[in-house]
C-alpha cells in the first residue's frame, strides 16, 4: 500500500467516523422510535443542575449556628 | 480508480460496523434508558415542587422538612448520575453492568419506598404541594422499580 492510499484512507475514515458515531447515539429499534444513548447528555446536565440547585436550596434552609 | 476501490472497501466496513452496532443493542438497554430518562424528567418534577414551597413567602414546609427532602433528592439524583454514566457507553448490558447497576439503584429505590410512606410527607399542610410530592415520589419509585426490572436477564 502505497502513502497516498493510506491518506486517502485516513483522510475518509476521519470523515466518516463522526457519521458512525452519530449512528450508534441515535440507534433505532423495532419496538419503537425511542433512542438509546441520544438522551443520555441531556440527562447529565439536567442531573447535574438539579444536584446544583438542590444543594443551595438546603444550604438556604440548613439550620443556622 | 484504486483510491476509489479502498474508498468503496472502507464505506463497506464501515456500514458493516454499523450493522454490528445495531444488531448487538440491548433491548433491555433500550428500555432502562427509556426509565432513565422518565426518572429524570419525575426527579425534576419533584425538585421544582420543593423548591417552589421552598421560595414561597412564608414557606410552605419547614426548614427540616425541606433539608431532609433536599437530602433523599440529592441521594437520587446522584444515584441517576451515576445509572447514566454507566449505561452512556455501553451498547448491551453484560453481567458486570447489571450488577453495577442493581448495586446503584437498590439503596435508592428503597430510600424512595421510605419517603412514599414519610408521615412529614403525608402530613404537608398545602395541598398542592403535598401532591406535587407525592405524586412525583411515586412516579419516581415506578421509574426506579421499572429500571431495576431491565436488569433482570431475560
């Protein structure tokens, strides 16, 4: 195999790694539309905010002295 | 004409990859996710409820009351943290996942089924946000049991 053809190959397989990426988050099945792991990110912030949020609210509350 | 070949050879890996993908996902998988996702839309249904009682002037709950809720969210909500990191790179559930995450969920559910039953809970003066708790607390719990029940191997 010859540098240019291994390039080339490169060169497409970092064009079309994001595109199998892309698949595999938003995989759909025969028992429904629903995603596998597409919610997942969408879920940790809103998880992560909501720890957030929760924390100051007890802090706001905690008995003080 | 060669370069076209090996991009031609490389496109057909790589829908061959795709197909391995999809063919090895997990129906259980899918289905946890699908409970993961309703747990965290309850769990923020829950902390919206408490935190507006919280606000309101006077508030609606205690501040002991509203430390110990805050307390069982906080355990719930790091407990989701934790189901959504173990299942955000997996495409199929082995044993060493399921075990994990029975291990995750187990504490929580049963932190869940003592709040259902709190009699601070159930004695909430404002109705509405008696409700809203309850209401998410048990929306909550059916998520939970409904996450742990994927993890029982089919």
């Amino acid at each position: 195999m010859d540098l240019e053809k291994i390039v080339e190959a490169v060169n497409l397989f970092n064009t079309t790694a994001p595109a199998i990426a892309q698949i595999f988050m938003s995989i759909k099945h025969a028992d429904g539309t629903e995603t596998v792991l597409t919610h997942v990110h969408s879920n940790q912030e809103q998880v992560a905010k909501n720890i957030a949020d929760i924390q100051a609210m007890i802090d706001a509350h905690q008995p003080k002295g | 004409m060669r370069i076209r070949i090996a991009r031609t050879r490389l496109l057909a890996a790589a829908v061959i990859m795709m197909l391995v993908v999809v063919a090895c996902t997990d129906d259980q998988l899918v289905r946890l996710s699908n409970a993961l996702d309703d747990t965290t839309a309850a769990l923020t249904a829950l902390h919206t409820g408490v935190a507006a009682a919280a606000a309101a002037n006077p508030p609606l709950m205690s501040d002991a009351l509203i430390v110990k809720i805050g307390g069982l969210e906080l355990k719930m909500n790091k407990a989701l943290q934790d189901a959504l990191n173990a299942t955000e790179k997996v495409a199929k559930l082995s044993p060493a996942d399921r075990t994990n995450l029975s291990n995750i969920l187990t504490p929580v559910i049963s932190a869940v089924n003592d709040a259902v039953k709190d009699p601070d809970i159930a004695g909430i003066k404002n109705e509405k946000t008696r409700a809203t708790i309850q209401t998410s607390l048990v929306l909550i719990q059916t998520t939970l049991t409904t996450s742990q029940l994927m993890l029982v191997k089919k």
